[in-house]
C-alpha cells in the first residue's frame, strides 16, 4: 500500500480547502447577482434611508446586477400598502409596523436592515428645569411628572412607549397632559413656543435639538441601557420589507439587494467618507431649514458613531420587540420572528 507523506497529505488539504472556498464565493456571487431587474424601493424623509442612497450613487446596486430606484413615502404604514400594492417592491419599516400586519394576513418578510437602531428619543424644552436631565433612569423621568408631553399621534406607538417609561419611573399615565405634536419638525416648534415640555418623538429630534439649539436630549433609545425592555429592541431595526410572493419569485435579486446595501453600509460606516455620504444624501434630500446642512452632518456623524447602517437582522432584538407589543398591549398575540423574518436574511 502506497503511503502518503505527511506533507503531501498537508498539500492536499489545503488544496481542497481553497476550492472549496472558491466554489463558495463563486456561488455566493452567482446568487446575489440580479440580472438587471429595478428594484423600487421605499425612501423616508430625513437620513435614515442612507444605505440605498449609498448603494445608488456608488454604483453598489449597479455592481450586484440591479436599477434601484427611490420613492418618498412619509410613513411605513404607507410603504407596506404601496409593497402589498406593487406599486414598489421594497417597504421601509420597522417590525412594529410589520407585525400587525402579518397579523392581519399580508404575506410579507423582512430581508435586512436599513436602519439597525431604535430611534426612539426623548427631548425637553428650554423653559423647563428639569433638573434630573442626565441622571440615570429612572430618576430623570421623575421631571416629566405633571408636565406636557408631546406625541406623534395619540394612541400611537410613541404614545405606547412613552406610557411604559412612566409605568416603569413609579408614575402613570395620569400623571402628564398629553399633546399631540406630529413629526419631529413641529414637535420642536412646540417646545420652542412652550405648547408642550417634553416630547418622546424619533430621529431626528435629537439632533435637531442640538442644531437649533431650541430643547435638549433627554434620552435616546439606541443608546441608553433603561428601561431594559426598550434597549433590547436595538438591532430588530428598520429595514427591507417585501411581499412573500416577490422574495420566492426572485430569490437573486434579493440576494442582490442586500449585497448593494452591505457594500453601502461598509462604505458609510467609514468615518473618513462621511463628508462624502453628506454630499450623497443631500442629493437625495434636503432638510428645509436655516441649519439643514449641518443637520445632516450631525445625523450622519451620529450614525457612524453608533453604527445605526448594519443589514443583519438581530433575531434576539425582534423577539424582545415581540416581547414588548405584547407586554405593552400593542398586539395581544405571540408570533414567532421565523414567520416575517427571512431565513436567508443576515
């Protein structure tokens, strides 16, 4: 019987490894290469919505064999219509909004990220001395007793939030006034006129509080540890939806479309490209105020800092999102993340 030495043995295992790890990358590629297909997708105002605006204006969904093409829609709600529709193919939003809906029915899945954060923040006016700002909670949400809180809409999801830190701060829902203020533009033009004397909105509140100088940042839900429940929720994120019937039809193109969006992602998560993704984004879309520029340079800047461009899907974060529709009475059903979550999403 012929022996083989050691050596040769060695060879021939690193031989195959190295073909092996060829056939993979060359089938990876295969798969997520589009063959020229558009590819509508759902873009939201402000800077969420960076990585497709990335992977168009770098060339990332040209290069994966795909035409993306934005569409303003203000909400995701309105996305996942227009996707259910096929007036687009691909919704932006959040699983907060894609659950109720599966719920309901639509056959949907999410395939990726787009925005990986929760985008939860909580912002006071001027005139208000808040004098537990910057403690940990819940000892700062003891200043929002007796005061004027600003939400998006009542009985909204923001609305939902806001009612959970009061619970979990030892107060109520009886403890504050509520006032419905809209989106983050006139939630800062109601503090600034003293209407109302905290708000629990989203990105970008923050920021332009800090911009405009008109209320401060009291908390914000991709950053801060408590309550437990919500910093859970980091990583189920914002992102990809698309109709059940599309992903089984065109399994390459969505293969494509989170190719494009990773290269994005890696290319905006580079501090040294974050003069040139402002640029990229403003092209797109501008925010229509004195500051805007320097808004969007705030945002993006934050962005990277907290790598909030990230594709892959948390799976523990959904579930703690589930976990929390259900704990706050949003939903008042169990669903298991597998039935709206791609399995072959990162």
């Amino acid at each position: 019987m012929n022996k083989i030495s050691q050596p040769s043995k060695t060879r021939e295992r690193s031989f195959r490894a190295l073909l092996a790890a060829t056939f993979a990358v060359v089938a990876t590629a295969a798969f997520g290469q589009g063959k020229g297909e558009t590819v509508r997708i759902q873009d939201y105002p402000g800077t969420a919505g960076l990585t497709m605006r990335v992977a168009i204006a770098k060339g990332y969904c040209e290069n994966a064999g795909i035409k993306c093409q934005l569409q303003v829609i203000p909400s995701a709600t309105l996305g996942i219509q227009a996707a259910l529709a096929k007036s687009i193919e691909v919704a932006f939003a959040s699983a907060e909004t894609i659950v109720p809906a599966v719920m309901k029915g639509a056959k949907l899945k999410y395939v990726g990220n787009l925005y990986a954060k929760s985008p939860g923040e909580i912002i006071v006016g001027n005139h208000v001395a808040a004098a537990n700002a910057g403690k940990p909670f819940p000892t700062w949400a003891k200043d929002l007793k007796g005061k004027k809180i600003g939400v998006t809409s009542r009985g909204s999801a923001v609305e939902t939030g806001m009612r959970f830190i009061l619970e979990k701060a030892g107060l109520t829902a009886e403890d504050v006034t509520w006032v419905a203020v809209g989106p983050p533009a006139t939630t800062i033009q109601a503090l600034a006129h003293g209407q109302i004397d905290f708000a629990f909105s989203y990105v970008p509140a923050g920021a332009m509080c800090e911009v405009t100088k008109q209320c401060k940042v009291v908390w914000r839900a991709d950053t801060d540890p408590q309550p437990a429940e919500i910093f859970a929720t980091n990583g189920a994120g914002i992102g990809m939806v698309l109709t059940q019937a599309y992903v089984d039809a065109h399994p390459h193109v969505v293969a494509a479309l989170v190719k494009a969006a990773r290269d994005a992602d890696e290319f905006i998560n580079d501090p040294a490209n974050s003069e040139e993704v402002v640029k990229i984004s403003e092209s797109f879309f501008k925010f229509n105020m004195t500051d805007g520029n320097q808004l969007t340079r705030a945002l993006v800047k934050r962005q990277i800092k907290i790598a909030a461009h990230d594709v892959r899907i948390s799976r523990p974060a959904v579930k703690a999102t589930i976990d929390f529709m259900l704990q706050t009475g949003q939903w008042d059903k169990g669903i298991d993340a597998a039935e709206f979550v791609d399995s072959r999403a990162p």
